[in-house]
C-alpha cells in the first residue's frame, strides 16, 4: 500500500496538469474538437512505451553484464541471474517509465484541439520576416551538397530515441525529482508551442518558399510536408496527432534542449556527446526545411521557461505531500 500510495503521489501533478490541459482544449475548442482521445493516440501511446521499454532493457542487459561477476557462486562459479536480476528492480522501473510516458502522451492529446483552431482560424503567417533574415542561409543550404539528405532525416527523427533514452537513464538511476519534471517540461512545452503559433503563425520555410527546396523532391520529408499541408488546408481529418504547419517555435528543438539539460545535471561528463548531438537535430529542422534558425532561438527561450515551471509544480507537489527526495 505505501508503495501504491508513494506512486501515486509522484504521479499525481503530472496527471492533473494533463487532464486540466486536455479538458481545457476540449472545451475551447468547441466544436472543432476531436475529443478526450482518439484510437490513433491509444496506439501511439503504446508505441512509445515499446520503444522506452526496449531502451530501459538494453540498459538493464548492459548494468547486468557490469555487475555479472559480483554474483558468481564461488564453488559452481555460475552467474547467480536470478539475483543478479532482483538486484538490479526491473520491474519497477518499467511500471514506473511505461505510467509516466503514457501520462505524457495522453497529456498532450488534447493539444491537438488546440492545433484544430491554429488549422482554422490562421490566415495570415509572418514568414516573410524571418525569411528576410535568414533567406542568405537557405540560398546556402539549397546550393550545397555537404551531407546526404538521409542523414539529416535520420538526424531529425531519432530526436525520438534521445527523449527517450534520457528519460530511460534517469528512471533507471531512480532520478525521481528529475524524470517527473523532464515529463511536465515535455507536456508544457506541446502546449506552448501551439499557444505561441496561435499568437505569432510561422508555416516554416518549406511552405513559404516551396520552390528554393527542390532537393526534398521524392524523400520522407516532402512527403510528411505535403501531407500536413494538406491537413492545414482542410484535406485531411484531424486523428489527434497532426500538427499542421507551425514552425515557431521548434519543437524538436525544444524537447532536445530539454534531454540535454537533464544531461548536464546528473552525467556532464555526457555532454561531449550530448551537445553535438542535439547541434546536429537544430541544424537538420533548418536543413529539411521544417524551422527557420530563428525557431530553434525561440525554442531555447522557451524550454528555460518550462523547466521552471516545471520544477515549480513538482516542488509544490513535492512539498504539499512531504515526498522531496
């Protein structure tokens, strides 16, 4: 009982952010709403707790093989796996990681009803005053040939994996404090950033200028593009999970930043990796024609703010309940 009533004391301002974020969207939205949840969000809900679970395995596989030899029988000289096993609390860390990542993913559900009113009452985007500061960079980009496109694209997607891999990381290592304010940092930044294109519209340079960025003919990303240019202009059903054509700020920036502060705090060590890594994700959303420079700029504003508050709610949880760790 005290472990069930611990959990659910460390769980609880994350589930009541999401629920308050996602009815409130609800209700804003009206009639454009598309719900509570849809079918598709159930099924990527359970994709992204199958992908922490596989991360968190492999660093349990790879903790094991460190500590295999403090739990060799000395007469068999055997490895002793179902201590080596019990010692190392598996199984509470995957129903920790797969609660908080669902919370997480149902949390921003209710985003989408807020992009459904970006979908329809934007009218008029301010592309053209970053592209007047920035045009010079994507000239540059569109006459290079400095590393192929499926770099970039393979760049752009792990930004996934990363999240994932922190947050994994800091699960394992019991890190509570940390992965439940990664987790509101995450939900707060979804919401953020549809707040901030609601009020400041930015397409993103592939939609303002479509014809400088030829060499995205035939890959993912054109096809991804197309498809929510499509969606932004009413020619496909909202499921929950589209974001229409809002580069400002950068999400993708956003949630790296996040991932490499929690870096920084607990493995600085890491950062000799961690920062050209999340280099590497700013500059491929610039590369593919997702983000202006700019976005990314914005998006590091905006990540300091959610980790603030962030912190801010999990501390007055945490003080509220007499659960600090």
């Amino acid at each position: 009982m005290n472990a069930i009533k611990s959990f659910t004391q460390m769980v609880m301002p994350l589930a009541l952010l999401g629920f308050a974020l996602t009815v409130f969207s609800h209700i804003f939205a009206g009639p454009l709403s598309v719900g509570i949840i849809t079918t598709d969000q159930i099924y990527w809900a359970m994709s992204f707790i199958g992908f922490f679970l596989v991360i968190l395995l492999l660093f349990f596989l790879i903790d094991s093989a460190r500590n295999a030899q403090r739990f060799v029988d000395q007469r068999s000289r055997q490895v002793d796996i179902a201590a080596l096993w019990r010692s190392l609390r598996l199984g509470r860390a995957m129903l920790t990681g797969s609660a908080v990542i669902a919370l997480v993913v149902f949390s921003i559900n209710g985003n989408a009803n807020l992009i459904e009113i970006y979908r329809t009452h934007t009218s008029v985007w301010h592309d053209p005053v970053l592209w007047n500061i920035e045009a010079p960079l994507f000239h540059a980009i569109a006459s290079s040939n400095f590393l192929p496109l499926n770099f970039w694209e393979t760049i752009y997607h792990l930004m996934w994996i990363y999240i994932l891999i922190v947050m994994a990381a800091l699960i394992k290592n019991d890190r509570t404090e940390s992965y439940m304010v990664f987790a509101t940092a995450i939900v707060l930044a979804f919401y953020c950033t549809t707040f901030i294109a609601m009020i400041f519209p930015v397409a993103g340079p592939e939609y303002h200028r479509p014809e400088l960025f030829g060499y995205l003919n035939g890959s993912m990303t054109k096809a991804l593009q197309d498809f929510l240019g499509n969606y932004q202009a009413g020619k496909v059903a909202q499921n929950g999970l589209f974001y229409g054509t809002m580069a400002m700020p950068s999400l993708h920036v956003a949630l790296t930043a996040l991932a490499t502060w929690f870096v920084a705090c607990h493995w600085r060590p890491m950062l000799w990796c961690a920062i050209p890594w999340a280099v590497l994700i700013w500059c491929s959303t610039v590369v593919l024609a997702w983000h202006y420079a700019f976005d990314g700029v914005a998006a590091l504003g905006m990540t300091f703010v959610c980790i603030v508050c962030a912190k801010t709610i999990i501390g007055l949880s945490q003080k509220l309940t007499g659960t600090r760790r």
